[in-house]
C-alpha cells in the first residue's frame, strides 16, 4: 500500500517559514558573514530553528555532537524521519543545503529535486542519493512514490515547491512547528496557495515548552 505524501516545517507565529531570500553564495562566502543582510537572515532563521538543534535526534543526524534534548520534540523529530521513504525539494532548497549539509546527508534515502538544469544522480554517504528532475512536480512525486515503497513522501521545501503540490491536491497531510517568534517579513508558507480549492482538517496539537506542532489532513472542496 502506497504511503502518504506530506510536509512538515517550522513557521513562525505571523505566517513566514524562512526569512527573505539572500543569495546562497553570499550567506556561505566569507565576505558575506559581514553582510549585515546576511547576519539578519541567519539570527532570524535561527531564532526560527531554536527549537531543532538541542534535539538528541537532530543532532546526531546533522553530526553536530553527541548528547541532547529528549522528549516530545526529539520523538516528533524522529518520527518525521522514520516515515519518510523519500523526499522531493525544490532547486533553491538544494542549492542552499548542498553547501551547508555534512557528507553524509541527512536524508537517508533518495531525494527528487525539482529542477530545470540537468544533472546524473549525486549519492552521499549513508543512503542518500539525489536525483534530478527536469519534468514537473507530478513526474518527481511519482518517481519518489516508487522508491518509498510503503513509506512515506516528504514534501522537503522551500515555500514554491510545498505550494505547488498544495495547489495541485497532491498533498495529504501535513505538519506545522510553530515557533514563538515573529517576522514581520520574509517567504510565507501560504502565499500564491488558492483557499477556495483546499479543506483541511486538524487532526493532532502537541505542545511542548518550546514549539507547538501543528498537524493537519488535506481535502479538495
């Protein structure tokens, strides 16, 4: 039996879920760790990501250290994970995580980026491999539908990717962390989504002392 197709993110409490777009090369360049622009969209998306990194699971998946925070959020965190058989991105998502993810990235399966540029299949160390896609967002869920087998597919990101698998009624389900932080501005989750086409139906809320998850199932109207 197929699994579901979902995603899962962090946003903020004013709707945002990254702050506004700097380039990629300038916020992994040394001269762009001067860039006033850049230290704003890091302390924002890290007050954003506050929750993520104490987690024990988090931590040991990104290979930043041993040790870490146990409970409700390590658990929801894991279990994103272990339902996951592959995932699709989009090229900006890629392209801002090529740098910055270790060698083994944190994906462990296959990954389906959707892409105009073409580009043979990148495998990393510890199972994950990534393909690129030149045909369209249904072509990519279809060929990440195959390789999660019974698992689960995850909707990785960034905002125009999980927008257009939302306008297209391809999505499922999905999960909000919501961060008590505020923006102001920035990339929000629902922009360019039509209400008018989605029902959604609120299915779980899990608190804990940091964040609140959110999860939701999806309906055409």
């Amino acid at each position: 039996m197929a699994g579901k197709v979902f995603f899962s993110v962090t946003m903020s409490l004013d709707g945002f879920m990254a702050p506004e777009a700097v380039p990629v090369e300038e916020v992994f360049s040394p001269e762009g760790r001067n860039d006033p622009r850049v230290q704003r969209w890091m302390t924002k998306w890290s007050e954003l990501q506050a929750w993520a990194f104490p987690q024990r699971w988090i931590r040991e998946n990104l290979k930043l250290g041993e040790g870490g925070e146990e409970g409700l959020d390590n658990d929801i965190a894991r279990a994103t994970y272990e339902r996951t058989g592959a995932s699709v991105m989009g090229k900006r998502m890629f392209d801002a995580g090529e740098p910055a993810w270790p060698e083994e990235a944190p994906f462990h399966t296959p990954v389906f980026v959707v892409t105009h540029t073409k580009r043979d299949p990148w495998e990393r160390p510890g199972g994950t491999i990534f393909h690129f896609v030149n045909d369209g967002v249904s072509s990519a869920l279809d060929q990440a539908r195959e390789a999660a087998g019974d698992r689960d597919v995850r909707i990785a990101g960034g905002a125009e990717t999980i927008q257009e698998y939302l306008d297209s009624g391809l999505l499922d389900e999905f999960s909000i962390t919501l961060a008590p932080v505020l923006f102001g501005t920035g990339i929000r989750l629902f922009d360019r989504v039509d209400p008018a086409r989605l029902a959604l139906e609120q299915t779980r809320t899990d608190a804990s002392s940091r964040v609140t998850h959110l999860t939701y199932t999806v309906g055409r109207r």
